[in-house]
C-alpha cells in the first residue's frame, strides 16, 4: 500500500552533493558520446546512507505509467523509497519474508511488517451508522443498463483505420435511424465483437464490467441508440441502450457491511501513512524534495 505523500524533511542540497560525488568517482569517457558513462549511474535518493540511483529509478518506472513522465518517475522513487524503508525496519525487528500465496518476497514483507508494528481498530457500529446518515444518497445498489453493440475494429495506433472505422460506424447509425429493427442484421455483418452471434447483445452491464473508456461513456448515454459512435482502445461501437435501471437505496443491513470494509481500509491507509513517516523520521532521507522540485 502506498500513501500519496510522506511527511519527509530532506536537505534539499544533498542531492547534487551526492551526485557529484558519485560523478567524481567515474573517470573520463574521454568526450566520447558514444561509449557509456562509466562509475555509478548518478544518485537520486540516499536512504540511511543506502544510495537509490536514477538507473534503480528508471528500471522501476515501467511499473509506474503515467501520461506525465516526471509523475511515473516520482511515483518509482516514492516506491523504492518505502521499499528500503520496509527493508531496513524488517531488518532491524528481525522480520524475514514469509510469502503467503501469490506473493512475492516484497509484498510479503510489507504485508507482515504491518501486521507486526500499525495498529488499526476496527470501526464500531456508531461510527458505520453515522457514515450512512450524512451519505445515504451514496448508497446504493449499482445502477446497470442493458446494451446492444456493433464493434468496428481499429487499432489504436492505425489513424486511418480509426478514422474508416467512425465513418462507417456514422454511416450505421443514419441507417438505424430509418430502419432500427435491423440492429441484428448489421451486428451479424459487421461487429467484431463475439456477442454478434447474439445480434451484439451484451445483456445487462453494471459499473466496471467493461473496459473503462466504454463504461464511462455507456452510463452516460440515454435509453435507445446513440447519436455518435462510442471509441475504445478496440475501434469505434455502434450502442443502443434498451434498458437502464438506477440502483434502488441500501438498507442499513444491507449497507453496513460495506460500510465497515471502507472505514477500515480508510483508517488502515491514515495509520500507514503516519507509520512511514516515523519510519521516514528513524532512517535519513536525502533527495525526494530535490526529486519533486524537479518535476
């Protein structure tokens, strides 16, 4: 699990400082820009004197995507930062890695160092029925509609084949308009979807049954066919909604169940966070304020 900020004070300076330091102990590439920089990769974040370098960075970026690269590259350093953190704190209790299934060595130590050290009481019942009071509008079963499509494939990266794609899709749409009892008919000859076979029948779909871009688009459609192509990562959809029915109010019974789950998880992630601070506070941290200035 990890927080979105740690309440870490760095001396802003100690970066370049190791930098150059690391830079110092290379030797010249005689101005060759063609061979690589020998020594160290440069140093990023020093972590009880244990250097993390920009190459441990950029390797653990691709886990990390983002459309902003600097955001990719301080979500890896914040992750390999917490990461020694967790290494070193385990070290010191004694905490060896006991990966329970589907775990790595990594995840296990976390999960365990959590277990062993952060506290989290579990919300009691006052609590949960006053969260339901201030936001029973919010509470409710999910809202689904039952859809129909005709996929006109493209790939992503194809401008032409997208663009063909939303022409014809276009041209589907205006011929629905004048004849929409053969939605079958078209799905049968021209969707790539398998649900053609159903005459693009996808039944009932609820929040996150599709891939997101669909799904965002598909809830805020009104009932019969859309007046514009839907586009996902696989094309351009011809949609019809036939049905859409909201999410009819929780009962407490009901509710408070999922209640409880969020408020736990709510106060598992405030006391992490104040758990990685103190951690942040036993072992030096040099570099991340230097990291996000640069951003």
């Amino acid at each position: 699990m990890q927080p979105r900020t740690i309440p870490i004070v760095m001396d802003p300076g100690a970066l370049s400082d190791a930098a150059a330091k690391a830079a110092a102990e290379g030797h010249s590439h005689d101005n060759d820009p063609s061979q690589p920089l020998p020594g160290p990769a440069p140093v990023m974040l020093i972590v009880a004197g244990h250097p993390i370098s920009e190459a441990d960075v950029a390797r653990e970026m691709q886990f990390h995507r983002a459309e902003d690269p600097h955001a990719s590259r301080r979500m890896a350093a914040r992750t390999l930062l917490i990461r020694e953190l967790v290494r070193l704190e385990c070290q010191r209790l004694g905490i060896e890695a006991a990966p329970e299934s589907g775990e790595t060595p990594e995840e296990a130590l976390v999960r365990q160092l959590i277990e062993h050290e952060v506290e989290t009481p579990v919300p009691d019942e006052a609590a949960c029925r006053q969260y339901f009071e201030a936001n029973r509008d919010r509470l409710h079963h999910p809202d689904r509609v039952q859809a129909r499509h005709i996929l006109l494939a493209a790939p992503p990266a194809d401008v032409a084949a997208r663009g063909r794609a939303m022409q014809q899709g276009e041209g589907l749409i205006e011929a629905l308009r004048a004849e929409p009892d053969r939605f079958g008919e078209f799905a049968m000859r021209h969707s790539a979807c398998p649900s053609r076979d159903q005459g693009g029948e996808l039944g009932w779909l609820e929040r996150g049954d599709t891939v997101p871009e669909f799904d965002r688009q598909l809830f805020m459609l009104r009932e019969g066919p859309a007046g514009l192509t839907v586009e996902t990562r696989y094309g351009h959809h011809v949609v019809v909604i036939d049905r859409i029915e909201r999410g009819s109010p929780l009962t407490w019974e009901e509710a408070s169940p999922r209640i409880a789950a969020y408020l736990e998880t709510q106060v598992t992630q405030n006391a992490v966070h104040q758990y990685l601070g103190i951690l942040a506070e036993r072992y030096e941290v040099i570099g991340l304020e230097a990291l996000d200035e640069a951003a």
